[in-house]
C-alpha cells in the first residue's frame, strides 16, 4: 500500500464510521425517585468469535449535567479505544443524571442499577456494566454488586472482589508509558535516559511518572495545580522520594518534598511544562490543552496522549508537520478497558484472585502486550507511508472495527 492508496482507504473507513449509529440507546427514568440516566452501546459486531459476543464496554459517567448526547459521544468514542486497543469488545457508555456528592446519591445510583439490569452483560444483554468514569467513587462497586447480587457487573473492583483495581493500580499510565517506550523502541531508541516531562499528577500522570522511570526514563519537569505550579529539575532528573511520593499518589508529600528544595518553580503555571526541551511529553491533565497558538512551542520529540484528547486536531497537524510524533490517546491510554476486559473473562475466582493478584498481573500483561503491538503497528505505517500517527491510529482502529474476523459489513452500517 503506497501513501495514496492508505488516504483512500482512511476515507473510505472514516466514511462508514461517520454512517454508523448506536445499536442501543435507551434513556432510563423512575420519576418518583428523581432518577435518569443513559445507555448507548455503539457497536458489538466486532465482538464476533470472542468470548463477550455481542458485548459493549465503557464507564459510567455521573454528574448533574450529563446528557444522552454525551454519552453518545463517549460510547462513540470508546468503540474507537476499544478497536484501538485489539480487544473483540464494542464499545458503549452508562450515564446517570446526579450529584454523587449528594446524600441521597446511594438510593438513586442502586435505582439506576435496577434500572439497567435487564441490559447488562451479566443478564445476556449488550451493555458490559458499570465502570469508573467522572463522577466514580471506590464505593460504587460495593452498591452495584451488592445491589444486582453479582460481581460481574462493575470493572475496576477491588482484588477481593474480583477486580483488577487497574485505578489504584495505575494500569491506564502503565499502557501510556509502554506506549512511549515502543514508540522510541520503533525509531531505535531506548526509554533508559529518556528525559521526559509530565502534565497532570493525578492518577494517570502518577502512574506514567512512575512506570516510566521504572523503563529508566529521567523526569525533568512535571506540573499540576496541587504541585503549586510547574517544577523543572536538574539533569539528574527528580530525585527518587519525589518519583516516589508522585507514583503513590502522594500528592501532599510530593509538594512539600518540593517546597524544601532548590528546583526551579514557576508559580500557578501549569503549562511551561510542555515546552521543556525534553525527549518525551506526557499531557495527563485535562484536553484541549496544545492548540494551534501553542503547537509551535513543543520542543518534546514524542507526545504521548495520557489524558484524553489533550490536542486539538488543529495542533495535530501542526505537530506532524514539525515532526513531533503524536501517540493520540486512544492507542496510548486504553489500559483500564484492558483490564476491564480481563475482568470480563478471566475465569479466576475472586478468592484465588485475593491471594495472588493473578487478574493484576494478567491485566498487566495483556496492557504491555497489547500497547506494544499496537504502537508498533502504528510506527511502522507512519514511518513507511510518511503519515501522521493520529491518521495511522485511526486506519488501525477502524480497520478492527470493520474487519471483524474478515466478516465484511459485521457493524451496524454498510460500505460507503
């Protein structure tokens, strides 16, 4: 396939994606108990001779302003992720119109579960359960599975019950961070001495900081609001008690450990930090985040997406055509729905689970795996064919989309 012939194909997928609908989505109400919520699941064809056939997979949003729109968007978007990522699973999204803040949020959150019941996966239906989204809280899964009387019915568990806790255990940072360790690996590079700077300390930023420096990466600035600011460091990089606090999570022992240091800080500046001349960039905080006024600052050689849609597609074009590679997010962060997945299917029981974390590791695994594979799909296009990683990423998602085992047609459109 020469250049032409892959923006031909590009189009045409693009095309049959732009034709699809939802297969489902339904708005859910009890009048009575002020309850709404959503349900939208994209796609399930790509599921076909996989072991969740006719099955979508997403979080559950939770705030007071969500809408069905929204969550079609997101169950859209995560049909994407869930290509992306080499998994047989559609993908679909869960919303609940609330406050979880709100005292009365328990009663309307296991309301909204009965109301889903007959569509969860567990009952045979298409839509894979709850999940973590915005909103979520460690709590949830105890109601829900408490609530249907399964625990098959929630993904991002605690161990005990049977869970992968990929949020506690930073696995969506572990599969950004393999992401730029393949990607440096693809232009024969190495990740040990890799200078590299992170925004965002939060749960994702946290764990690229930590399993990045595990590959031997060197952190030579990072920022976040609760950090006061942006932090920039020597060439030695961040000292281990601070890679250490920040990888834990450790936000208040991460700032003080700051504050009594003699590293450079630029107060209430969150945004310095994308231009340190670093080898790599890791956005992990919020989207929208490099633009078109600020694509031509990025001095990094590789931007990997750890947050979700922190470029534009303005700022895209612009990085490519300064030779910034861009690993957009739903190739880099897909690992909580790889874990999720292995949470679907893993036929370990809780109780052995509990004792040997054997669902940690397996998700893990399959995220290393999966991420290396992919990232390694998508160099290869980008480097044979001289097209940007957003467009190869997207071919790659589609194409698993569409494809479905060589079955042409399997989704819910037929070809352009």
């Amino acid at each position: 396939m020469n250049k032409e012939e892959f923006y031909a194909a590009l189009k045409k997928l693009e095309t049959r994606f732009e034709k699809m609908e939802p297969e489902l989505e339904t708005t859910l109400r009890d009048p009575a108990a002020g309850v709404e919520g959503y349900i939208v699941v994209w796609n399930t064809g790509i599921c076909a001779g996989g072991p969740l056939e006719f099955c979508g997979k997403g979080g559950t949003r939770i705030t007071p302003e969500v809408t069905l729109d929204e969550v079609k968007m997101l169950a859209r978007r995560m049909a994407l992720k869930n290509a992306a990522a080499g998994l047989p699973l559609g993908g679909s999204k869960s919303g609940l119109k609330a406050d979880p803040n709100a005292g009365d949020f328990e009663k309307k959150y296991r309301r909204f579960a009965q109301l889903c019941k007959p569509l969860l996966f567990e009952n045979g239906g298409v839509f894979g359960g709850f999940g973590f989204d915005i909103g979520a809280r460690p709590v949830h899964p105890h109601w829900i599975c408490d609530e249907l009387g399964s625990l098959r019915c929630f993904t991002g568990k605690p161990v005990e019950m049977g869970g992968t806790d990929y949020d506690r255990e930073g696995i969506a940072g572990l599969g950004v961070a393999v992401a730029a360790k393949a990607a440096l690996e693809a232009d024969n590079k190495n990740a040990k001495g890799a200078a590299f700077a992170v925004q965002g300390a939060g749960a994702m930023g946290g764990a690229v900081i930590r399993y990045f420096s595990e590959f031997g990466g060197v952190l030579k600035a990072v920022a976040d609001p609760r950090l006061g600011g942006t932090w920039i460091f020597d060439e030695d990089g961040a000292p281990a008690a601070l890679l250490d606090a920040l990888g834990r999570g450790a936000i208040d022992i991460a700032h003080k450990l700051l504050q009594d240091s003699d590293y450079e800080h630029l107060p209430e500046d969150t945004t310095s930090v994308l231009y340190q001349d670093v080898d790599i960039l890791f956005p992990c905080a919020v989207q929208d985040v490099v633009t078109k006024d600020n694509a031509a600052k990025i001095i990094a050689s590789y931007l990997v997406e750890g947050a979700n849609g922190p470029c534009t597609a303005e700022a895209h074009k612009l990085l490519h055509d300064k030779n910034v590679i861009v690993i957009p997010d739903f190739i880099a962060n897909p690992g909580g729905i790889i874990a999720a997945y292995v949470e679907m299917t893993s036929p370990v029981s809780p109780a052995e689970n509990e004792e040997k974390r054997t669902k940690v590791n397996e998700a893990k695994t399959l995220t290393k795996i999966k991420i290396a594979e992919n990232v390694q799909r998508l160099m290869k296009l980008v480097r044979d064919l001289d097209v940007s990683p957003v467009q190869a990423g997207m071919y790659l998602a589609l194409q698993s989309i569409f494809a479905c085992n060589g079955k042409e047609a399997c989704d819910n459109t037929a070809a352009a």
